[in-house]
C-alpha cells in the first residue's frame, strides 16, 4: 500500500514485529527514542527500507520521513555519493592492527572542513565524544564538577548526565553531585555558577545553539566566562554540526570553543562521532607531551575504514552541493506551509513550530496552552495515517517540493482534528489508545 492511508489503516506486522523486539531487545529498540512508546499504540511502523526521504514499513506503507535516523541522514537514506565512497572500501578491508591510510585522510578532511579545531579523533557515537570531552576537561584543570546546560535535552548516555534525569536509577547520587547546570543564554547565572563553585568546575558544555539563536553576544561571553575562571568550553554540535554550516555552529557564529563534539550528519546514518579541538588538549591524550596520560578515546571500531569513507564523502557533497542552504531552504518551505495551515484551522496558537529551519520541532499544546502529550498522540496518529513519519520536522535535502506539499496537505487534515478536539476540550476520542511518553520518565 502506498501513502495515502486512511484514519483506520493498521500495522499488523509491525505489530507483530514489536512485540517480537520487547521480547529479545530491552524497551524494543535500541534507541530510547526510537521506542514504540513514542508512537500512538499499535501505530509504531517498522521499518523494511529507505531511500533518499522515504521509508516504508513491513506491512507495506510507504511515508515521508522526518528527523531520519535521529537526525543523523541528512542527505537522505542510500545517498549515491556516500555508498559510492563506501563500497570502494568495503573490499579492502574494514579494520587493522595499525591505522590504515583511510584515518588521516579522513582527519585532514574534518580540519579542512572544521578549521577551528586543531586536532580530531573518531569515534563510533556521540556519547563516546562527549564523554572524552569531559574526561579531558577534567585532567587539565585538576577539576572535577561539570557544568551542563540545562536547557538541552541530552549530551551522553554515562553517568554524568543520565544521573540529571529522571532515569537515573543505577547511579551513584556521588557521580550525579558532580554536575551542575546553567541556563541557556544567561550569562549572569552562570557568572554566579562558576563564582558559587570557584575553581571547582572543569568545563562548561553546551549546544552552541537550540531551538532559539544565541542571543547577541552570548557564545563569547560564555568564551570569556570560561576562560576567566579557567574552565574548557565545550560545544556539544551532534545537531548544530552541518545543519549550521559545514563548521557547525562554531563557524557560524565566530566563537571558538577548546573542544567539541560531532556526529549525526557526519557519517549520513554511519556509525562515526568525532572530537575536536586544540592541539595543547588534545595531545594530552596522545604520545606527544611530558604529562600524565589521559585515557581520551580507544575504540576498537573508531576507526572503521566505511565509516570514515561515509564521512569524507559527506563532507564533500555539503560542501561541493550547498547541503547546508538547501536544509534551510526546505524548512523555510516546510514551516510555512505548516503554520499557514495551523493558522487556517484556528490552531495555529496550539501547533507551535520551533527551531532553526534546518532543525524543526514542533510543540502541541492543549486547550491552556500547556503542552500536551496527548494532543501530541492525536497530532501524530493523523500524520501517520496520512503517510507522514515525523516525530519532528527536521527536514532532509532528500526531500522534494512534492513532498513539503504532501505533508503540508497532511498536516492541514490534522489540525482539522485537532480543532476538533479543541473544541470538545478533551482529545481522548481521537486517541485510540494510550497516548505517548517522554523518554526521560521515572517509570516504565
């Protein structure tokens, strides 16, 4: 069956399938935010295959997809140029007892691409990176506390920020009071952060930039603070790398930090991550330098030749094809659609685009305003019934007009819906089921 369902269509297989993933596989993915519990019940598609924006599932359904692989297929599923690149090291050969030639090429590449760092080291995914970084920010300062931006959802899967959320059983609370938070954008908080701990905090990490732009003058301020209280800045770009510019946001915005992270759109769905930074940091995790060693990064799989390829062949086409214009070109599109239908069903004050467009999400908030999980479950059951997979709006250069149209189309239906529910003041007839959950939540 192609795209087009109707409000009743079923996943039989999928179904069957997840039940099947619960059975061998804790939570039934192995991405928290790939969990069926973030779909309406019994509509969690599983995935037969993809290419360029589309997937379709097991039982046949074809849709247009959004926020691909976490955000990490930015150019679209099957990318020609990026398979290209992999096959020709696919029969040479994927991982040696010494670095292979495929690692300094691949090195050279991220510098040229990333100018502001120094050095680069690889490795499979974004919480490795991170937590690299800390750990190095950590051995040169002689510090241990860690400053996390608050504001921002995630930055690794270890102890040091999972103990700040709500899944933190399993977690010394001695790891955990080891970090502290600041808010986005306020550098006076955070003035009184780092004065309330005074030398006492290795690092500050961040998203250079989220859902809002940095205000004027925040990113250097945050460098200024940093460098008076002799803490590393780290920015975290797994989201803001590429979808910024090919430099990420560090190169859009013109400040410097001493370390920072990639992934996602690096590898276009190839398991790749890589920390950056400067070469007085950095080295101290290498060979090269009279100090303690610092265990940085050693990953048996880091330095996959594919992987690396996928990188390489990333990198070229954002730059060679103008990716970056083209994700906000897209998005430009895609929010204008999507708010002019909002607007037209009398919802456009409760169906809230945010974000860069690049890098759209989208809020459901209910009949106070007050955000909602279960006009969220109303809100993706008709998307999904409409042959629109998007827990999110980030858009893909894959995608086509043809496919902003068709998923404007579908979203217009929607709000329909939810004006509908609006109006009666309780969605729970559109439902169908339990609504979805947040992934940081106490309990199953």
């Amino acid at each position: 069956m192609d795209t087009g369902h109707t409000e009743e269509f079923g996943l039989p297989r999928s179904r069957a399938a997840n039940e099947r993933l619960h059975t061998l596989i804790p939570g039934g993915a192995h991405t928290y935010a790939k969990g069926d519990d973030q779909y309406p019940e019994d509509l969690a598609p599983v995935i037969s295959h993809g290419r360029g924006a589309h997937v379709w599932d097991i039982d046949g359904n074809r849709y247009v997809e959004y926020g691909s692989g976490l955000r990490s297929v930015s150019l679209g599923h099957a990318h020609p140029r990026v398979l290209e690149a992999v096959r020709r090291e696919l029969d040479r050969g994927s991982n040696f007892v010494r670095p292979s030639i495929v690692e300094v090429e691949a090195a050279e590449r991220f510098l040229a691409t990333v100018p502001t760092a120094e050095m680069v080291k690889f490795a499979k995914n974004g919480s490795d990176v991170t937590t690299a970084a800390v750990r190095l920010a950590r051995a040169v300062t002689g510090r241990q506390r860690v400053a996390i931006c608050g504001d921002h959802p995630f930055f690794s899967t270890d102890d040091w920020f999972i103990g700040t959320t709500p899944m933190d059983a399993g977690i010394p609370a001695a790891t955990t009071e080891l970090t502290v938070a600041f808010p986005y954008g306020d550098l006076a908080a955070t003035e009184e952060l780092l004065t309330r701990h005074r030398d006492e905090i290795a690092c500050l990490i961040l998203e250079p930039a989220g859902h809002t732009e940095p205000p004027p003058g925040y990113l250097a301020g945050l460098r200024e603070l940093a460098d008076r209280h002799g803490c590393v800045l780290v920015f975290d770009e797994m989201i803001t790398g590429f979808r910024w510019s090919e430099a990420g946001a560090q190169g859009l915005y013109g400040v410097v930090p001493d370390l920072s992270t990639f992934g996602k759109a690096l590898g276009n769905g190839f398991a790749v991550s890589a920390l950056a930074g400067r070469r007085d940091l950095m080295e101290r995790g290498g060979l090269r330098h009279s100090g303690d060693r610092v265990f940085l990064l050693s990953t048996t799989h880091g330095a996959e030749t594919h992987s690396l390829a996928a990188a390489m062949a990333v990198q070229t086409t954002y730059v060679e094809e103008g990716v970056t214009a083209r994700l906000h070109t897209l998005g430009e599109r895609l929010a204008a659609g999507v708010r002019e239908a909002a607007a037209g069903t009398g919802v456009g004050d409760h169906l809230v685009l945010r974000g860069r467009s690049s890098n759209l999400v989208f809020a459901t908030l209910d009949e106070n305003r007050q955000p909602s999980q279960q006009y969220r479950t109303l809100f993706l059951r008709q998307l999904l019934a409409g042959g629109v997979l998007a827990p999110s709006f980030v858009v893909s250069s894959a995608l086509g007009d043809a496919d902003i149209d068709r998923t404007v189309d579908v979203v217009a239906r929607a709000c329909a819906v939810y004006r509908k529910a609006l109006d009666a003041a309780d969605p729970t007839p559109w439902l169908a089921g339990r609504p979805v959950k947040p992934v940081f939540r106490r309990l199953a």
